[in-house]
C-alpha cells in the first residue's frame, strides 16, 4: 500500500499488506487506516502516525468494500465470496458479528447518522442494513450494483448499475428508486461530493469520470482519466477528486471546479480497486472559538421532472420562509409562477434559478436547474397499405405487391408479420404475396423497438378499386416556441407522409412577419413576442389533400446568468439507409443565449448558421459526434452520441476509438467453447487480450507480438451463455465488443 501526500505531491512510502488490497477505509479521526485483502480474506489495521500495520483481521472470503461508522466503532466489510459482512469491532480488532447479505457483495457505505449500511450485491440490488440490530431490513433491486455512496444529508444513495450504464438514485426515507442517471459503460465506483452538490461516477470501460448535478439528477460533465477507473474518492474540502487507474498504475486528480485532470502519479506497482473512501479528513487540534453567524435564507429548487415529453414541468422553490419573497429567473422561455411554485408548460429547454428576499437582504442565487419538455411523439402505427400492383394467377390466386405506411418511426428496425403463408421479414418493402381470394383481409403485426402495431388489410378490395392513389396522413404539429431575434425553422416533412410516396405540396397561412415557407421548411427571424395559429395543407399530384394546425409561441430572450452552452441534444428522426450508415435528424438546445448569431460546426465539416433542426448521414463506425458552437466570442463543445441516441442495434466497439487498430469478431452469436477474432493495424507492436464478465473482472488474458497484418486468434469463452466482452489493447489504443455465446 502507497501513502501519498498531496501537498506535496509525492508518495511518502509503502507498506507491506495482504495479498490483492481492494476497498479501503479510513477512521473519521483519521488515525487508522483499514483495507481488505481479497485474496488473503483479511482486513490490515495501519497506524497513520508511523504508517504501520498494527493488527490483521481474519474475515470471509474475499473481502471487498469497506466502511466506518460515524463514531468509529464499527468496521464494515463486504465478504464477496461468502455473501457474508463482517462487522469489526474498532477498539478490539475483532470480528463482533457476520451478517448473511445476497449474492456478491461488493461497495458498502454508511448513513451520515450511522444507523444504516447500504450493500451493493452485484446479483440481487442493494441492500438496506439497520446497524442496531444487524438485520437486512430491505433490498432495492438494481442490475448488476458496484459502488455505493450516501449523500452528506443522508436523503440520498447512488449506486451504480453496470447493466444499465447508469447510476440510481434512492429516496433513503422510503428505500425507492427515485431517477435513474445514464453514464458510460460499466461504471464501477462511486462518490458524492461534502457539499452534497455533485456525485462522480469512474466508468471502467470508457476511462472517463461522468460528474453528475445532484440537484438536477443529470450528468453535466464527462472527464478523460487513465485506463481502467476503479476507486474514487472527493477531498474534504471537495476542491479534488482522486480516481484510481487500476490498468495505468496510476492516480489521476481532478479540478473540481474545472472538471479537468490536472495531474497524473504513477506507482512503481501495479494498483489495486481502491474501492471506498481513501482520502484523509483535516483534522483540527486548536482551541475552541465561539463565534455568531447570520445564515441568509437559501432556496433549493426541486422539479417534479427533468424530461416530459410535451407535459407541463413545475419546479418547487423551498428555504425560503418567514414572509420572504422569491425571484424567479428563467432562461430559455417563460412559465407561470404561483408563490413557491413555478410552472413551464410549452415544449423548449429551459433553465431556472431563484433567489429569496427578506426585508432588506437577498440570498446568493440558487444552484439553477436545467429542464426540457419534448414535443409530442407520433406513435409507432400502420397507418396504411399502399397496394402497387395485383395480378390474377393461374390457380385463381392474386399475385400482389405492396408496401405498408408507417408512423412514428424512429429509425430502428420494424419487423412486420403477416398472418398468412408464415411472412415475417426485416427487410424494407414493397413486398410480394400469393394469396387465394377466398383470405380477403391479411392481418399486419409489425414491431419496432418495444412496440407493436396491427393493421387489417381488406386486399382484395383494394384489389377491384380503380386507383390505389390515398389522401395524404399527417401525425399533427406540436406546438411550437421561438425567441425574438433568433433565428427559427421547422421541416414540414417530418410530419405528413404520402402513402403512394408522391411528393408533397405544402400550403401554408397565419404566418408572423418575417417567417416564409420554402419548400417544406418554414424559416425566419422573429421580431417581436406574440402567439400565432398557422395552418398547414398537404396536397399530392392529384390533388388529395390533409390539413392541420399548431400554435408558435414566440417568447422574450432573457438575458444569461450562466455561460454560452449547448445543454443537450434532441434526436428528431433516425432513418436506417443500409451499408451502416443513417440519416439522422437532430436540434441542439443552448443556455446562456445572448441572441446574437450562432456558428455550428460538425466534425464531419458541416459548418452552418441556420437554427436547425440539422440533417446529417452518418456512419455507424463513428458513433460520436462533436459539436462546436460558437455565439460572440463565447465557443461551447458537445460530444454527441448518436449512435446511441439512434437506438441502434449495431453491433460496434465500447471502449476507446481508434483509428489504426481493427478487431473484427468472425461469428456472432458464438456456437462452441471459443470465438476467433481477426486483428488489424498492429503490426510489430505487441496486442493484450482479455475476457471480461459484465462487471469488467478478468476472466482470461493474454499477449502476442503480432508480426503480420490480419493475423486471428482464439480466445476461450466462460462457460456461462449471454454476453461477454472482449477487450483487445495495445500500447496506444483499445477497443471493446460484445459477445454473445449462444448453445
């Protein structure tokens, strides 16, 4: 074990423990320091005055996770091969009690109270352990829980979920779920900041810390680290947060403020998960002053959501009492304000900060909270068949061929099932089909991601009519919102479909000043606040038509309280086009908009000044897109996972993108005991590679010096079926697949 001074900046020394260290823990007095040893089944006591070790406590089987009480008494310790946690008496060294827990235990923390220990069980969820009796009052389920942390008021456990990717957020007062905050991939170990103000989550296969707003339950920043985050751990005064690179043999330590590394140390040996609280309390020694201190009301805002779609949001200002009054201050739009309530209902993004005066002094402003309601979604549906030809047959059968209509699509593949001769395919249309005139209504159940829809196809009388040309079919305009002086657009197309694919006409009235329609995009630069009905009319060639209206709100542009930033993006449509590649429709929404003009450019070289939405085809071997948006003088940066956003179900690496190193997986799902990998780019320099289990745990490994290009090798599988990963590594660059093994 490495003892490293951070005022200093060096490592003091090391000291001899157990075999493979893994969690540890250190006293609220700061004068002990105690660390499981997974493979030894013991935990180290050590001396921080001398840096000694000055007891070993036998346990059970592979400790993991470990935590102190508040007072210091008690020891708790995650035995993970046992399903078992030893409770440790602190002024003895002694083992006082073992507690069965579920399947796996791993991270463990403590209530700030000391009357609750929250288990992380990778098999089952969390469980819930009151200290008084020793007893599992409880267990939330969660996939596949690592890390665990209590917030500084004990309101809040975040654990993380590695088979979501994402991080839960438990009310501790009714031992619910309460959001659920997606990160990067296999996020291992937790941590919240003293202030209770930001959570940090290492991402083991993306080397990347995600840092989360506590307040708004959404990741506001994703920090480069070293190879494989495992342990992390927030300074006291929260200004640093250290991450462990169990892969790097190193230590990377973050600017809090900045959300940048800002140093890197490297141990001469490798490091181990370091999973718990590791960074040393200040310990104060002077003499007692009594002093008064004057505490301003602050507010603390709680919205009833962060994300509706085309639902009204209101947000709950609290802390403000006394007879104060609060000041609102939104950004993006306005809402409605009713006392201590404050309500957006339009469709837009939005930002909300408040602060609260009483008699003659006001607050700091609150921490503000970042919200969006999205515009209606068209439902998944068959809205149509569109009949393109029906022939007699020899046999008095019809020989017909059609293409279904769909809306609500979402870009990801529909499975459509006819009820007749076994037809199921995946494959876009216009179909074929044989079928006797006595089966006069064909039965359509098509699939889409998690929804299903069902048609009744009366064919054959489509059959005898004299035209199969159809009116137009729109799914309706949300209602709209724009800001005076930005610029605005809206495609037309996104919304009508033609179900003989004719071209559409469109015909617009209502329009503000300074809005036009060409084409299908209506676009312009509002001048002034108001609320407008327009109406839109879809005409086909030969004349059929479908009309509809929406509302446009144009709202004042509020000045900034925060910086130029691009908060989020909106994926509008996602189209398949084959050979790996989609067209795929987006809007971007800012905060700290000033109305000056906006320059958006693309790392793929689009570069423009319109509002969007925005166009582009993409491929699916760059799943990530940077934006660079620049408005006066002021440049914000969003990297972009539309690959994601898209729902693909393509099968691409997790881990690092690289340019030069090329893994291809010849078979997939695998049948037998091995999967052969085809490796490229790597030709002279040595290549690792591993086989990982869903929480990123070593199952085989193995280096080569590869000498030729294109070389394969086979990598033996766990004996248990599903997903496995695979990780292959050089000296610069890694990449990550999925595996399924199959029977």
């Amino acid at each position: 074990m490495d003892v490293y001074d951070p005022i200093s900046n060096t490592i003091l020394t090391s000291i001899e423990i157990g075999h493979d260290p893994f969690g540890v823990a250190i006293s609220p007095d700061g004068s002990r320091v105690y660390v499981t040893n997974s493979q030894s089944n013991n935990v180290s006591v050590i001396n921080t005055t001398n840096n000694t070790v000055i007891a070993t406590v036998q346990v059970g089987a592979s400790p993991s996770g470990i935590c102190i009480t508040p007072d210091g008494h008690w020891v708790y310790v995650s035995n993970r091969e046992s399903n078992t946690l030893s409770v440790i008496s602190a002024s003895t060294n002694t083992v006082h009690a073992t507690i069965p827990v579920q399947k796996d235990p791993l991270g463990i923390s403590v209530s700030p109270e000391g009357n609750r220990i929250y288990v992380a069980s990778s098999f089952k969820g969390v469980s819930v352990i009151d200290v008084a009796t020793n007893q599992v009052i409880t267990t939330i389920s969660i996939g596949y829980p690592i890390g665990v942390s209590v917030s500084p008021d004990g309101k809040r456990v975040y654990a993380t979920s590695v088979s979501e990717s994402a991080v839960k957020v438990i009310d501790a007062a009714t031992n619910t779920i309460m959001a659920s905050i997606p990160v990067g991939d296999i996020p291992y170990g937790i941590s919240v900041s003293p202030d209770g103000s930001r959570v940090y989550v290492s991402n083991e296969l993306l080397n990347t810390v995600s840092v989360i707003d506590a307040l708004a339950s959404a990741v506001i920043a994703t920090i480069p680290v070293g190879l494989r985050p495992n342990g992390i751990s927030v300074s006291p005064d929260g200004k640093r947060v250290y991450v462990i690179n169990s892969l790097g043999f190193s230590m990377s330590i973050i600017d809090a403020a900045a959300n940048t590394v800002i140093e890197k140390i490297f141990f001469p040996k490798p490091v181990g998960n370091n999973l718990g609280n590791f960074v040393q309390s200040g310990l104060c020694k002077g003499e007692p002053v009594n002093f008064t201190i004057t505490v301003l009301p602050m507010l603390s805002l709680q919205a009833n959501s962060t994300l509706s779609v085309n639902q009204p949001i209101s947000v709950t200002a609290t802390g403000c009492s006394g007879g104060g009054t609060i000041n609102w201050s939104p950004q993006g739009g306005l809402g409605s304000a009713d006392g201590a309530v404050y309500t957006f209902s339009a469709p837009g993004s939005y930002t909300l900060s408040a602060s609260c005066t009483l008699g003659s002094y006001t607050s700091q402003t609150s921490t503000p909270t970042t919200l969006t309601i999205l515009p209606s979604v068209p439902i998944f549906a068959i809205a149509s068949v569109n009949l393109i030809s029906c022939e007699a047959t020899d046999t008095g059968r019809r020989l017909i061929k059609f293409d279904p209509v769909y809306t609500g699509q979402t870009g990801e593949k529909i499975v459509l099932a006819i009820a007749y001769d076994n037809f199921i395919t995946d494959q876009s249309g216009p179909y074929t089909l044989e079928v006797p005139i006595d089966q006069t209504i064909l039965t359509f159940i098509a699939q889409q991601g998690g929804t299903t829809a069902i048609y009744n196809y009366r064919w054959l009388d489509a059959c005898t009519q004299a035209t199969s040309n159809q009116q137009p079919i729109t799914t309706g305009i949300p209602s709209q919102t724009a800001l005076v002086g930005q610029a605005y657009q809206l495609n037309l197309a996104t919304y009508f479909v033609d179900p003989n694919k004719d071209p559409l006409r469109f015909i617009v009235s209502g329009l503000p000043d300074h809005l036009k329609l060409t084409g299908s995009i209506i676009s312009g630069t509002l001048s002034s606040t108001e609320s407008f009905v327009i109406s839109v009319t879809a005409v086909n060639p030969k004349g059929l038509f479908v009309s509809t209206t929406f509302q446009l709100t144009v709202n004042e542009v509020i000045p900034p309280t925060q910086p130029f930033t691009i908060v989020s993006v909106i994926m509008n449509g996602c189209q398949n086009l084959g050979n790996n590649l989609r067209l795929v429709s987006f809007s971007n929404q800012y905060a700290g908009l000033t109305g000056e003009p906006i320059v958006l450019a693309m790392t793929n070289g689009y570069i423009t000044t319109l509002a969007g939405p925005y166009s582009q085809t993409l491929s699916t071997d760059q799943p990530l897109l940077t934006l660079i948006a620049n408005q006066g003088g002021a440049t914000a940066v969003f990297n972009y996972n539309w690959l994601s956003a898209c729902g693909s179900g393509a099968r691409r690496a997790i881990g690092e993108i690289s340019t030069d190193l090329q893994v291809k997986v010849l078979g997939n799902p695998v049948q037998g005991q091995q999967v052969e990998l085809e490796i490229r780019g790597v030709v002279g320099s040595w290549v690792e590679v591993s086989l990982l289990d869903a929480q990123g745990r070593s199952n085989h490994q193995q280096r080569l010096t590869w000498l030729t290009d294109g070389e394969r090798v086979s990598v033996p599988l766990a004996p248990a079926l599903g997903m496995q990963l695979v990780k292959v590594q050089t000296e610069s660059q890694s990449q990550t697949l999925k595996v399924i093994k199959g029977r």
